[in-house]
C-alpha cells in the first residue's frame, strides 16, 4: 500500500516536471554604450571679413602758379647785334658785346655802377629770363637785371650780391631806392666763377623774381609802367668785378590779377512783434 503512495508521488512530480517545460534560460543584462555623434561642420556662406584699418593721407595741394598769363616768346637774343646795346670802353669799366655775349667789368675803385640798355622794344607786361656768368665777384659787388627802364635814369632793378643776397630798387632820375632790403638765399652764387638764370615776371604793378627757377620774392609798385630791359654791374669796394650775360628769352604775358573777394555783409532780419 505504501509502495503505491509513492509511486502516485512520484509520477505526480514527473507531470508537474513535464507540464512546466524547461526554464528558461538567464538573459544577460547588457550595459549600453554611449556613442558620442562627430558633429557635421557648419557651411559659413558669408564669412565674416577683416575691417581694414584706415590711415590718414596728407592732401598734396596745387603748386601755385608762379607765371600766371604766360603765353608766347616774343624775342630771343643771342647777342650778335652789338647795335641793339649800350655800349663803351674805358680803361676803368666798359661794356661790350662779344662772343655772343653782353660783357660788363668795371676795374676802377667803387662805389660806382654800369649798366647796358637794350634799345628795344619798350616792354610793359612780361617774363624775361638770361644766364649770367660771374667771372669776378666778391662781397657786396652787385649784378642784375634792369627793367621798364625810361629816359632820365628811371627803372627797376633785380640785384644779385656777390655774397648771396637779393633786393630791389627803384631808380629815379638816376638816385636809386631801395624797395626791398636785402634778402639772402640759397639759390645765388657766393663769389666767382659760378653762373646762375635771372628771372624777371612783371605784370601791370606786380613783379615776381627767380633765381634758377626758383622764386624768391614778390613785389608791387604803381611807379614805372614801360620801359626796355638791361643789366649791369656794381662794384662796392676796391675788387674788380666782371659778369657777362647771354640766352636773353622774352615772352608775353597776359594776366588779369583776380578780383578779391567782397566781404559779405550781414542782412539784419526784421524781428517778429507780437500782434495785440
């Protein structure tokens, strides 16, 4: 009886064991890995660009006109018509034309002055440029041009010094006044032997002056209107003094001087009185 309760049991447990099927089996718990994504460039359409740095630029402003109205040549001399100037000898100054050259010497002891007058043409309004080479020269001797030179001692004078300064006179009736006093500058020769290009602008009673193109002054003067070109030679102390002058060039000009400006004048506008 007892051998059939276990045998029951037991078959018993065999059913249950089949009925349930096999366990099943462990799953494996997986860890998850973190994935870190590349990140995709951005497409920049319109980089930004470098402001560039700006310097400031200095304005270069016009040269001014130094010969205003210059126009055409009127005439050249070479200095091969001894007629058309002044001329003399002397044993102490003299004043000749020769070599294409207009030569000035004065041997005698100063304080005494020549000069050369062309005979024509009277000239008011013009530019005259020459070359002048000094052959003896020192200290306070003088050599220049001469301009709108009347009958009578009457013109103007561009003085060069031998020691390197310039100024103009004014003679009348043959006392000359000074009407700039002296100014000195680099452009004139110190001494001799050396050359150096006169310049000479006149218009109506304004008058600029070169040397070797270079400006050096401007003067007015209502005196003298016409007159011929010349040169001369001044000797101040007791040393010789010699200057030839040649590659006279003279040409027209036509300047009409600018009107200044009127000062503008203040219009005072009625004030507004209140209506009662």
């Amino acid at each position: 009886m007892k051998l059939t309760f276990f045998f029951r049991g037991l078959l018993l447990l065999v059913f249950l064991t089949a009925c349930a099927g096999p366990s099943p089996a462990s799953t494996p718990t997986s860890t998850p890995v973190a994935v870190t994504a590349t990140p995709t460039p951005t497409i920049i359409w319109f980089p930004p660009t470098s402001t560039p740095t700006f310097f400031p630029t200095s304005t270069v402003l016009p040269t001014p006109e130094q010969y205003p109205g210059l126009s055409g040549l009127l005439f050249t001399d070479i200095f091969d018509q001894p007629d058309l100037w002044n001329t003399s000898a002397s044993s102490s100054a003299s004043a000749v034309v020769s070599l294409n050259r207009l030569v000035l010497s004065i041997t005698r002891q100063g304080p005494v002055s020549l000069l050369s007058l062309r005979s024509q043409p009277e000239l008011g309004d013009f530019y005259a440029e020459a070359k002048a080479t000094i052959s003896l020269c020192a200290g306070k001797d003088q050599f220049g041009i001469v301009f709108r030179a009347t009958p009578g001692g009457n013109d103007y004078r561009f003085m060069v010094s031998c020691d390197g300064a310039v100024r103009l006179g004014r003679a009348t009736s043959g006392s000359l006044l000074p009407l700039l006093d002296w100014l000195p500058t680099g452009d004139a020769p110190i001494g001799a032997p050396a050359e150096v290009k006169l310049g000479v602008w006149a218009a109506g009673n304004e008058m600029r002056f070169f040397l070797n193109d270079q400006f050096q002054f401007t003067f007015r003067d209502p005196i003298l209107h016409t007159g011929t070109l010349g040169f001369f030679v001044y000797v101040n102390g007791t040393a010789p003094i010699t200057v030839s002058f040649s590659d006279l060039s003279v040409y027209s000009v036509t300047y009409i001087p600018p009107v200044p400006s009127p000062i503008p004048s203040i219009t005072l506008l009625p004030s507004l009185t209140p209506s009662k």
